[in-house]
C-alpha cells in the first residue's frame, strides 16, 4: 500500500466517524457552548476496569484487583436479611483481563517497576500526542538517542527491550525508525528493569509491559487535531464500546510534518525531511462465559521518509563523469511498514490461570539512495530491502497450590522468515587503490527461516506475608544463522520489614539472539578491489549473547504522597550484541564484542497530592567492552586494533542520564512541565570522547472550553525545547555512526480535541 492511499483511508475513516453523533442522527445543526471550562474533580471520573489501571489508579503503585478468594466486605446492618441460600455454583473468578489475572500469570517479583498509567501519559506536557519513545525518556535509567540509532537506550543497552500488550509477547520485526505502537492505545505503561523472572527471556534489557485501555462505559471517543511548527499537522481519533460480551477499541493516527528524523544541521528547519506516516490499532474481546474470553489485537504502522540533507559537503569520488554535487539537494527515501495481529484465549478455573496466544508480524523496510549523488559522496549508492514475517505461539499457565506457592511455567515457539537485499551500485579500484569512474552493480541476496523455542518453570513462595521467594529455570534455543542454546537460571526476592518499605534482589542468566534480519551474512567477495572493500577482511556470524545480571533495590514511602526509590544493577556479558549504521543507508547492522560489563544505579521518586504531580530520575552507568568477534568488515584497521587490546565504551553508552516533571490544575487549566538531561553520548576514535551535555525542557497548557454536540472541546498549547537550546546526540563520529543528529529546535503547537 502506498503511502498517500494509507493517508486518504485514515483521513476517510476519522472523518466518517467525527460525524458519527446525535446531531447526525437527529438531522440537526450542531450548536457550541462556549464557558468555563468544568470544574475538575477527581472523583467525577468514570470507573476504570482494572485490568486497564488507568486514571483511577496511583502514579506510585499499579492499580490491583482482589482474587476471588479475597473475602467480601461485611453486610450492612441495615441491610435486610438474605433469603434462605439456595444450591449455586462457586462465585466467578476475577474479571478474566484484569491486571489481577495477569499477575497470576507473568508476575514482576524482585525487579525494578516504574508504571505510568493514563492519568500521568495524559499529564505529559504533549498528552496524547506524546510519541511512545518520548514517554518512555520520563522513566528512570532511560537516555535519548537519535531515530537511526534506536531512538533510546535502556541502562546504556543497545535495543534488547521486548514489548508486551496485554501480557502478549510483540516479536521483533526489521529495524526502522517510525514508532510502531503508538501512545493513544495505552491504558498503563510499566519500564521493568533488572534480573527478569523466568517468563521473561530473548530481549531483557527492559520489559515495556503495556495494558491496552478499556472501552467507556458507553459508546463514544473523541478526534485530535493537533499542528504547529516543522509543518506538523496530526490527525488521531479513538473509538470504544461495550454490548453485551462484546468489548471494542480503536485508535487512528496521521502524522506529516517537516522533521521526520533528526536534522544533521542545528538550524531549526531541516532540509528534505518530510515524513508521512499512519498507525491503527484495533482490540476486541468477547466473553465466552465467566471464565473464558477470547481477545484480538491488531495494528499497523505505514510510515515514509524523506532522508535529511547536510549542505555543503565535499564531494569523495567521480562517477559517470560528474565530480561535484550539491549535498543539499540529495533525494535519500526510506519506506517502513509494520503490520501485527495477536489471537489470546484466557481462561480461569478456581486456582488455575491459563492464557493461550497464536502472534504475527509483518514489516519491511525499503531505502532508496540518491544514485549519483551518494556515489559522488560515498563511493556507493545502496539499494536496501528487508522483510521480515514471524508466526508464533505463546502459552503461560498458573497454578495457585495452597498456601503461599503458586506453581507456573509456559512455552514460546516463534518461526521467521527474513529476506535482506542489498543493490549497490559502486566502482572498481586499479592497482594503486584509487577508483575508476566505471560503476557497476552488485547485487547481495540472504534468506533464512530460522526458529526460536524456548520454556519456563519456576515456583513463587511467600513463607510471610513480609517475604516473597521466586525461583525459576528457563530454557532457549534457537536455529537462525547459528544453532546454541542455553539454560538459565533465575531468582529473586522481595522483603517488606515495614510498612512502606520494600526491598528486592535477583539474579538472572541471560540468553539474547540477535534479530534475524540484522544478523544477515553479508558476502565480501562482492566488493573486493572496490571502493566498498573491508580493511579487515573476515566476517564472522553474529553469535547470541550470554550475561549474569545482578540487580538490587529498595522502595520508600516517604508519606502518602511521596515515594523514592533506588537500585543498582551490574552485568556481566559475553558477545555483547551491539548495532550501528554503517553507511548511508538507514539501515542497523549486528555486530558482538567478546567482553563487556555494564554497571549503574538509579534513583526514581514521585509525588501526588491533589490535584499536583511531580516526579525526578537520576542515573548514572557506564557499559564498556572489548574486541569485535563478528563482521569484523565494519570497522577500520587502526579502531580494529585498538578495541582488540582495549576496553571501550559502547556508542550509545551515557554517564549521567536524568528526567522530571511535574503537573497541576488550577481553575479547570491544566499545566505541565517536563525535562530530560543527558551527559552526552560517545564520539570520537573508538568511542573515546562525547558529546556535549544537553537539556530539554517541555511546556503544555490545556483546558476545556465549551461543548459541541453537548460533549467536550478542549484546546492545548505545548511547547517542544522551550528554552530552544541547539545539542547534538551525535556528532557523526563513533563507531556505527554515519551523520551528525541534533534534537529539535524550538517548536509551538496547538490542539482541538472534540469528544463524541
């Protein structure tokens, strides 16, 4: 599907449903209200399902719901006597999406959890319109990266986060830089860090466990329009319902503006940076019986980009004859498209918890090189395709056995498909080394269907109602462009000595394949005695990386409103698996060093009272590595050499990473502010220095001022970069770094959002 028919199917299908309405229904013309904005009041706010752990719930503790076995509240005096029980069947379990029977299932025991449920995303200076990676820069220990470099690191890790909707393993696709998942479908967020229970494996640098938001208790939604400087221009709407065991809930985005990815120059406009990009995401569970559910999940994202210009760069090479270009006027495109679609059966029965889920995803990522113009420049214009389709089936089960044990184990089989194209065009070199103006083409072919298989089991034990006890063993293997596998162990505890306090430690065995399509062998025979020749002519598979994670913490309730919390981490790797673009194309590459440790402690605290919410992060960590030990092609001889005999820091490696925030209502106005702060990444021959230190802050006001169709209009004004200070995130220097990337300039923006 093109892109501009994905724009006019999305803008048709907002369209059709903001004037879905009673004016419509009543062949009316609509009438607008214009007032004070209502008044706001906590707890005029509907009930939230709680598996959805949205507004209703606390920014300091995920909203839970009690099991079936919990007793019920005593009967009112006043109540009159209950007819004489008759024969009925046990009471229902819990609500069969709740967060509760998720917990039964994939529980989050000894690790670092930091939720956001909807009341604190929407309390964000951009609210709804806050990208997902943007969220996620407000969580503890995470730092801002650039879009062609993964866009953010976790604890200085390089991607290795796996992405959970409704406690449904989301497989890895192709690596692009549009954001798949967007922000309007979340009911609550939790960045889950450190020695990850059993059920947990593959990517374990983070867990960002998502709960999808439940429907209202009537029909209804509400359209965005949201636009402002950079051409930015957004459209978003959502949509839910409820009737009978039916539930339905729907989000749409248009996105187009003139900063897709990050300018390479510190001008507030980019050159040739135009993006356009579409995401849906569609949920529908339907209710058996009390305790069996069916759920479907799909989503999609379709998304183009203009590659941004550097002017007035030197040209390198000649080719067809032309020896000069101007770099402003490069015409570089990529193309991403991701589709994914998850099937779950969940089914509770007295102490048994059960979930059954069949996921596929589907992406590719094309880019186009400018033909001449990269040639002139680089030496080779390279066409670069990837596709990627997973199938798989995810099974997690939980068993309740008397007091204090619950018993669990589960499986995931998952089989992809890769193909991963590279169409180059470059020249030849005569006998002194130099290239002659003959291009010719090079065409570069792998495909695989590989398969990940892997099982838990592992055995929860409270002795006390103060201590929690959890245990388990997991297995991995994997046939992909290597064959290994690994068993791991993994433990944790929590102790709450008092009230308010809790403390956790773990420890976890780790086992990371590297993504397939990233992993693809590259045939270097190719490009011998061409501009595109290694000075290190080997190439190595990338291999699985294999870790020991220790992970301590404790959190504090300092009062009612104020909780803090620490935790220190250290990791001890073998074949580190890293990425880096390495040339033109927007396109990741995997690479593994021998050795690496990576060590840091965080520091997190949040602050609710009213109708105010503040937050501060604080992190400090360092990861550094020794000796590449797979496609060594990538790298120069003299960094080569160097990393052999030497520990480095990892390009995306961070010292000090922070970020706050902080909210309130005055007189029905909302305000909000934000900030992130990072030291710098790493730049420089073999990553010795880094790049300057930077702040961002953010600014958002929003209120509601009148009603259409008798529902709510809110207007907001957001600020991006309020002070407009101009920092890079790279300097175009580091290993796997190609361009230099600067955060946005200062930006205005303004929203009207209309429910219905």
């Amino acid at each position: 599907m093109k892109t501009g028919s994905a724009w006019r199917l999305f803008g048709i299908a907002t369209a059709a449903i903001s004037w879905s309405g009673d004016a419509l229904a009543q062949n009316v013309l609509p009438t607008i209200t214009v007032g004070p904005a209502r008044k706001h009041v906590a707890a005029r706010r509907a009930p939230t399902p709680a598996h959805h752990v949205a507004a209703a719930s606390t920014p300091t503790q995920p909203h839970r719901v009690a099991s079936p076995s919990t007793p019920a509240p005593p009967r009112s005096a006043e109540a009159p006597p209950a007819p004489a029980p008759q024969s009925s069947p046990a009471p229902p379990p819990a609500e069969l999406t709740s967060q509760t029977r998720l917990d039964h299932l994939q529980p989050k025991i000894g690790v670092n959890d930091y939720t956001l449920d909807r009341a604190a995303i929407d309390a964000l200076p951009q609210g709804n319109e806050t990208p997902l990676d943007k969220v996620l820069l407000q969580t503890p220990g995470v730092a801002q990266d650039s879009a062609a470099s993964g866009n953010l690191h976790v604890r200085n890790e390089h991607a290795n986060v796996q992405y959970r909707i409704d406690g449904i393993l989301l497989p890895d696709g192709v690596s692009g830089f549009g954001q798949i998942l967007d922000t309007g479908f979340i009911g609550s967020l939790s960045l889950i860090t450190g020695a990850l229970p059993a059920q947990y494996g593959l990517r374990t640098a983070a867990l960002v466990d998502i709960i999808s938001r439940a429907p209202p208790a009537t029909p209804g939604g509400n359209v965005t329009i949201y636009g402002g400087s950079h051409a930015t221009g957004q459209t978003f709407f959502e949509y839910g319902a409820k009737s009978g065991q039916w539930e339905v809930f729907a989000t749409g985005r248009l996105v187009r503006n003139n900063l897709g990815l990050e300018n390479p120059t510190p001008s507030h406009e980019a050159i040739h940076d135009l993006t356009e990009q579409g995401r849906f995401f569609g949920y529908a569970s339907y209710a058996i019986d009390d305790a069996t559910k069916l759920s479907f999940i799909t989503g999609t994202s379709v998304a183009n980009f203009h590659i941004p210009n550097n002017p007035n760069q030197p040209p390198n090479f000649e080719a067809f004859g032309i020896s000069w270009f101007d770099s402003s006027k490069l015409n570089e495109i990529q193309d991403e498209r991701n589709f994914y679609n998850v099937i779950a059966l969940t089914h509770s029965a007295g102490a048994l918890d059960t979930q059954l889920s069949y996921f596929s995803r589907y992406s590719t990522l094309h880019f186009v090189p400018d033909q001449i113009g990269d040639l002139v420049f680089n030496g080779v214009a390279s066409d670069v395709y990837r596709a990627s389709l997973v199938n798989g089936l995810q099974g997690d089960a939980a068993y309740r056995v008397g007091e204090g044990h619950t018993v669990r184990g589960g499986f995931v089989v998952s089989g992809e498909k890769t193909h991963v194209v590279t169409n180059s065009s470059l020249e030849p070199l005569d006998t002194d080394g130099n290239p002659i103006d003959q291009p010719y083409g090079v065409y570069d072919s792998s495909a695989k269907v590989g398969w990940i298989a892997g099982g838990y089991v592992q055995d929860e034990w409270k002795p006390t109602d103060r201590l929690t006890l959890n245990g388990g063993l997991r297995f991995d293997q994997i046939w992909q462009f290597v064959e290994t596998n690994q068993v791991s162990p993994r433990f944790a505890l929590v102790f709450k000595p008092f009230d308010g306090t809790t403390l956790h430690g773990g420890y976890a065995r780790n086992f990371t394949p590297p993504p397939q399509a990233l992993a693809s062998p590259t045939t270097l025979a190719f490009y011998n005695n061409t501009t595109q020749q290694p000075e290190i002519p080997f190439s190595s598979p990338v291999r699985p990386e294999r870790a020991h994670v220790f992970d301590v913490g404790a959190t504090q309730k300092i009062a009612r409103e104020l909780e803090v919390g620490l935790d220190f981490y250290y990791k001890r790797a073998r074949n580190l698996l890293d990425d880096g673009q390495f040339g033109a194309a927007y396109a990741l590459t995997a690479f593994n060093y021998d050795r690496a440790y990576n060590s840091g402690v965080e520091f997190s605290s949040k602050f609710e009272s009213g109708d105010f919410r503040a937050y501060g992060n604080l992190a400090w960590g360092r990861q550094r590595a020794t000796q590449w030990t797979s496609n060594q092609f990538l790298f120069g001889a003299d960094e080569y050499a160097y990393v052999a005999n030497h520990y480095i820091y990892t390009d995306h490696a961070q010292i000090w990473t922070a970020s706050a925030g902080a909210s309130y209502v005055l007189s029905g106005t909302h305000g909000a502010i934000d900030m992130i702060y990072g030291s710098g990444l790493r730049s420089g021959f073999a990553n010795t220095t880094h790049v300057s230190p930077y702040t961002q802050v953010n600014l958002g006001l929003w209120r509601e001022i009148g009603t259409l169709f008798d529902k709510p209009l809110t207007l907001r004004f957001d600020v991006v970069n309020l002070l407009d200070h101009a920092y890079e995130l790279r300097d175009g220097s580091g290993i796997g770094v190609f361009a230099p990337q600067y955060g946005p300039r200062r930006g205005f923006f303004v929203a009207l959002k209309q429910a219905f």
